[in-house]
C-alpha cells in the first residue's frame, strides 16, 4: 500500500496551477500605450534600399490594440495598407499591414520604447509569394505647432 506517493502529486500539482495563475496575472499587466497619433520613420532592406515610412494610428477596440493607414515611400512609389496593431508583454509590438494598394502584406514584428516613443524591428514583405524582409524604425511625431497652447502662452505678447 502506497500513501507517501499521493500527497507529493498534488504538491506538485497545486505548484503548477500557482505558475499557471502568475503567468496568467504577468500577462494582464501590460500597461497600454497610447499609439494614436502621426509616426514616421525608414526601413532598410537586406539589399540597401531604403524607403520612408509614415503611419496614422487610433485606438483599437481593446486597450492594448490600434488601427490606422500605413504607407511606405519606395522608389517604384508609394504603397498604402490598413495597418491593425497590438502591444504584447515586454513591450514587443505587431503590427499587421494588409490590403495594400500593390496587393501586398506588410508585418512589422517590433520592440517599443515607451520614453522615446519609437518602435524598432525587423519587417516582412509578401507579395505574390515572393518575401522581402529588413529593419525598420518608427517615432511617434511631436504635435504639430501650436496645437496645446495653454491659456497663459495665449495672452503672452
């Protein structure tokens, strides 16, 4: 007759479902980032080739997602997409750019720095089955001009 065995197995047991429920709690706690607004930025391919990249984001339905236009400025033009965004935990973001004008599809896979309030990666470009890949770099751009006066710089001469 067994007895010792038992009580090890649901210590074990009651171990497990304690990790489950940390991991589970870690994950809940991503602090949303506010992505709304203008970003700019570049990508580089494995080539050399650059292109200038712009995008304007909005919230998404869920706090930790985003949705907005992105475009990319290369030599044979401009490519436009729907961009849907989402912040992961350790401040990685994804951010899937579909329904472009050339018919292609455009993944940024990136890390966000919520002080300098940029986004650096790699990305990945799709198109006809071919796959293009690079780096990338996106800054949220500052407000435009005048855009958060307060009443006393009003009033100032």
């Amino acid at each position: 007759m067994r007895t010792s065995g038992s009580g090890s197995g649901t210590r074990v047991a009651a171990l497990g479902v304690a990790l489950l429920a940390g991991t589970v709690a870690a994950l809940a706690q991503i602090t949303p980032y506010d992505f709304s607004g203008h970003w700019t930025g570049s990508a580089i391919d494995k080539k050399g080739n650059s292109a200038t990249l712009a995008a304007d984001f909005s919230a998404g339905t869920k706090p930790n997602t985003f949705t907005g236009m992105f475009s990319a400025t290369v030599q044979g033009g401009t490519i436009q997409c729907t961009a849907h965004g989402r912040q992961k935990p350790n401040e990685k973001v994804k951010i899937l750019n579909n329904k472009c004008n050339d018919h292609s599809t455009i993944v940024l896979h990136g890390t966000l720095d919520p002080s300098a309030g940029s986004i650096t990666g790699r990305y990945s470009r799709s198109k006809h089955g071919r796959v293009k890949s690079g780096t990338f770099t996106l800054a949220k751009g500052a407000s435009p001009s005048g855009a958060f006066l307060d009443d006393s710089e009003l009033s100032a001469p």
